[in-house]
C-alpha cells in the first residue's frame, strides 16, 4: 500500500474536507443571517396589517410602504399599561423573545394565572397602533401579538381590535404546528373572517369572546370552533383571553379606556 492510502493521509484528507465544508456552511450562515433577520421583519409586518385589514392581492408587494403609512409601534410594560416607547430608538426592531432569556425580562406565570398555557411572559411588548391616515394620526383601531398553547404547538399571531376597544377587526397566525385540515385551519380564510366584527370586549371592558360548536347567530362574542380540533379551537379562547386580559394587555387596554 503506496503512503498516499495510508490512514493518517485518510485521516488529513477527511479533517481537511471537514474544516473547509464547515467553513463554507458558517460564511454562508454568516451570509444569510441579514436577509433571514429582514424577512423576518417582512413578515411581521405582513401579518401585522393582514390582521389590520390593510392588506389585500394588490398591497402584498408594498408591505413596508403600508406599515410606514398606517402603523405605528408602540412598547408597553405590561404590569402597568405604561407606554415605554421613547426609551426605545427603533421601537419596529423591538423583539421581547431574545431578552427573555435574563431573568428581568420575563415574568414565571402561576397554574391559576396561565390562561394561555405560555409559562412564561414578557415584561414590555410591542402593540401596533392602526392609523386613520398616514396624515391623520388618530386611532383607528389597535394590534397586539398574541400566542398560546394549541395541540400540538404555540400558536402565534395578531389580533386587532377597534378604536371602540369592543369587536375584533381581525386575527392572523403566523406560526404553529397544527394538524393540517384541522386545528391548521387557524390560518383559513373563512376561519379568519369569521372574527371580523366579532365582539370581544363587553361594555365594562371583560372579555366575553367564546369559540364554541353551538353557536347562536345573533351572538357576536361566538365564533364557530373548527371542524375535529376542539383542543387547538380551546387554545385560540384562552390565549385572546389571556392576552385581552388582566395579565396581557389589559392594563394598557383599561389606560385606553380611562383616556377616552
């Protein structure tokens, strides 16, 4: 056996072609993280104004020129309702998830007090004001990012209510591990219509929203459950209960209430 098919020249030829594939996979990885990290932010956005009502076929290519135009991102503690936005340069690059890593920026959530089955919860989060106008500032209604547990996976995405603070302008999902055709129908279109309009709040601000299998057409707080996903149609409630309550953004929701 010539030295060339020898081990330790096997052994040099192997470390070798692993330093350089290794080295490939990090530039490219390195490469690609501020294009994944923009998308990212695309689709948050998208999401944002979808559950707004502000994007229909003709404004997907102008997600960001929307967003400008009619959304404004506002960071709120939590505990209080207290709007913390000027601490903050860039209040759209604003992300809770990475900080709730060091123990100030999350609060443990007791059994009796996690609704949303999350464990865990921010202190500040982001809401999204829907503007009039890009030139009228006033409110045209309000979205909060909203996630609870499903059956199979946390369900994340946005709902938005009116400038009333009473019924829902939309919701949307934008991540999950549903079962397709069942508790995946969240991201449906008719299953996301059916909260247009849909009353959330009753007249002294509780959560009176229900998904249930029996619904009663006059009731505007009722929402049709999906067909065969009783445990995913369950963690949709929960979690607009959870997030429209005392331990989400119910206190900022009552400072908006009381400034009316």
């Amino acid at each position: 056996m010539s030295n060339k098919d020898g081990l330790v020249n096997t052994i040099i030829t192997a470390v070798v072609l692993c330093l350089v594939c290794s080295t490939i996979v990090s530039i490219t990885s390195i490469g690609l993280r501020e294009r994944q990290a923009q998308n990212k932010a695309l689709d948050k956005k998208k999401n944002v104004l979808m559950a707004a009502g502000l994007l229909d076929a003709a404004g997907a290519q102008k997600i960001s020129e929307i967003f400008s135009e009619r959304i404004e991102t506002r960071i709120i503690d939590l505990a209080t309702g207290e709007d913390v936005t000027s601490e903050y340069e860039n209040p759209d690059e604003f992300d809770p998830e990475p900080l709730m890593m060091e123990r100030e920026h999350r609060i443990d959530l007791s059994n009796d007090r996690d609704l949303a089955q999350i464990r865990q919860r921010e202190v500040r989060a982001p809401m999204y004001v829907i503007k009039t106008s890009e030139s009228d500032r006033t409110p045209a209604g309000y979205v909060f990012p909203v996630r609870g547990k499903g059956l199979w996976s946390t369900l994340r995405g946005f709902l938005a209510i009116d400038a009333e603070l009473k019924n829902s302008i939309g919701i949307t999902f934008y991540q999950h591990a549903e079962t397709p055709g069942l508790g995946g129908e969240i991201e449906a279109d008719y299953f996301r219509d059916a909260w247009k309009g849909a009353k959330i709040f009753d007249d002294k601000g509780s959560v009176v929203l229900k998904i249930t299998k029996a619904r009663v057409e006059e009731n505007k707080n009722e929402i049709d459950s999906l067909s065969g996903a009783t445990i995913t149609s369950v963690g949709v409630e929960r979690l607009v209960r959870f997030w429209m309550g005392a331990d989400g953004f119910g206190p900022k929701l009552q400072n908006l209430r009381d400034s009316k």
